[in-house]
C-alpha cells in the first residue's frame, strides 16, 4: 500500500504561487495531523464553517486540496489557520502535506463555502461529525465563545477508534466547565477492536445514534437546526433518520467532504465509518 514516506514527488520549496507558511503541526495519530497555515501577507477574513483551498507544488504541478478551519476567525490571522486533517495513503495532496517540514511555504486560498452559522439563532445546535468533518463545528464553537455569545449544542462525533476523536480534551473540558451550553457525544463504530479497549462510552456509526442523542437530549424538530459534517453516506443516511423523525429540510445544513460513492476503501486506506 503505497504510503507517504514512499512519496517521491520533488516538492517546489519557492513556487512563485505560494503566499502562506505551514507554522506548526501536532500529530494525533499517525494517520491524523493538525496543521497551521499562516498568511505571509494579510490574512484573508472568513466565517466559521468556511474552508480554505491549500496546495503546494510537486514535480511542476499544483496539488491542492479544501479544507474546513478549525480555527476561530478572530484567531486565525495571528496564529495561522488551524486544520484537521487525514492521511489518506494514496500519493496525490495529503502524502504531500505530510511530508513537509515546518516553516515550509505553501498556497493558500479562500474562503468559500456557505456551511455556516445563522446570525442570533436561539435554536439548539445539533453538529453531526464523522472523523476530521469536526473541524467546522470547532470553529463555530470557538467563534462563538470569543463573541461571549454561546449556542446551545450538541455535538455527535463518530471515529473508529478512540484516537482518532480530534479535539477530544478541549470538547471534554468545555462540557465539564459548564462555560458552554455544549454535550460532547463521540461515538465509536468499532468497540470491540483491541485498539478501543477500556473505551466505555457509546458505540455505533453516528447514523445508528442519532435519534437515540435526539430522544435523550429532547432534540425537537422545531426548535433545533443540524449541522452534518464528513463522510457522505453518513450525511445522507443521518438526514434520511432526522427527516423520519420531523425534521424539516431546510433546519438541515451538510458540508460533503467528498462525493457519495468514492469511499477511501475503494483508493486505498484510511476511510472513516459511515
Ligand atoms: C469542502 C471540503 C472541506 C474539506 N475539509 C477537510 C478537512 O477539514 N479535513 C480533511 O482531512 N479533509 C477535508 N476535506 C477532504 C480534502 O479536501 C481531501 O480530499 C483529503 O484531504 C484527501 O486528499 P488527497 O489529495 O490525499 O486525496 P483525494 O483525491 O482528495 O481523495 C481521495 C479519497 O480519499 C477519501 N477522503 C477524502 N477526505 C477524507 C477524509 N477527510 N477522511 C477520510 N477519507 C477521506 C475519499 O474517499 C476520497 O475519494 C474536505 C473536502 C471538502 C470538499
């Protein structure tokens, strides 16, 4: 299985199309990151659900990929634009990425995308996550707590393995410091693997918990808007479960990270659950 350190594309360190910096990473797990891209010049303002477009240069062509920030906006300019992100083993953007030193330059460009908050909304915020599909939700949840203007939430994140629950500490803590009108409900679709052991929280595909999170937390359909994020099965099959449950289709918001049918599993390792 071809892997990154097998990665022998040239990358550019001076393409003339860079205007940005990888400042730092911190490692997960092996197969998951957090990278901050910092502007070289003015930082390009965005909302919270928005993703930038980055990229660097390999044997004379531009590998470039979107990704959600994780960052609060009012953060990112200073100390870089924070995002999640997988490996996924098979040499095109990501075997790239993650073979770049710090302090390396790169391309970064945005923002785009209409994944975002409503403006005062006093409904309960249900944000539905498969693996890195976390990150809009972080910096929704960041954004708001710098605006001292918290929304109610609830926010489903489902992993395969308990090392792969990004942001775990920081959702932990601001459901334990009662700060933040906020419940953290990870969820692991494998509990049975050795890799889980000692794992006593819930378990099953965020789909299969869904209306069980909905029934326990008194989620009604008219006083709470979703939020989906991630893999595109999970999304289509957690709003097929919401809508049965009276769930209009406009209280619904969805953000695909990549198109229904081009599972990883079918390129190569590293596919979330649905
Ligand atoms: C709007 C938007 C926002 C995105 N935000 C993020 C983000 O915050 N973090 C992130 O890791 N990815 C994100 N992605 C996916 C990202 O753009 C890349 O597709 C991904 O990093 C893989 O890049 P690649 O070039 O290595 O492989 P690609 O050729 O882009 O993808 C190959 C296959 O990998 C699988 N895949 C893609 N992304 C993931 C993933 N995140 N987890 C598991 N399998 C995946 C899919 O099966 C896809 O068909 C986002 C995508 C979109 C459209």
């Amino acid at each position: 299985m071809p892997h990154h350190h097998d990665d022998e594309r040239v990358i550019d360190p001076s393409a003339p199309q860079y205007n940005a910096t990888l400042v730092k990473r911190v490692d997960l797990n092996q197969d998951l990151a957090y990278f901050w891209v910092k502007f070289e010049g003015e930082p390009t303002p965005f909302e919270p659900g928005q993703y930038m477009t980055t990229g660097v240069f390999a044997d004379g062509k531009l590998w470039q990929r979107p990704y959600s920030v994780a960052s609060a906006p009012a953060e990112a300019g200073m100390n870089g634009y924070e995002l999640f992100v997988r490996l996924v083993p098979i040499m095109r953007f990501t075997t790239l990425l993650w073979r770049l030193p710090g302090g390396h330059r790169m391309r970064m460009i945005g923002p785009k995308g209409k994944f975002l908050l409503e403006p005062a909304d006093t409904r309960t915020h249900l944000y539905v996550s498969t693996g890195t599909g976390i990150a809009p939700f972080i910096s929704m949840i960041r954004q708001s707590m710098f605006d001292d203007a918290p929304r109610k939430t609830v926010i489903i994140n489902g992993c395969s393995y308990v090392d792969e629950l990004g942001y775990r500490e920081e959702l932990e803590a601001l459901e334990a410091e009662k700060g933040y009108p906020l419940r953290y409900v990870p969820t692991i679709s494998r509990p049975g693997d050795p890799r889980n052991a000692g794992w006593s929280g819930r378990g099953g595909r965020a789909e299969t918990i869904v209306a069980d999170v909905c029934r326990e937390y008194g989620l009604k359909p008219e006083r709470t808007v979703v939020y989906i994020c991630g893999n595109p099965e999970m999304i289509l099959n957690v709003e097929r479960e919401l809508m049965g449950r009276g769930f209009p289709e406009f209280h619904v918001k969805k953000e695909l990270y990549w198109p229904k049918g081009k599972d990883a599993a079918l390129v190569g390792q590293g596919a979330e659950p649905g």
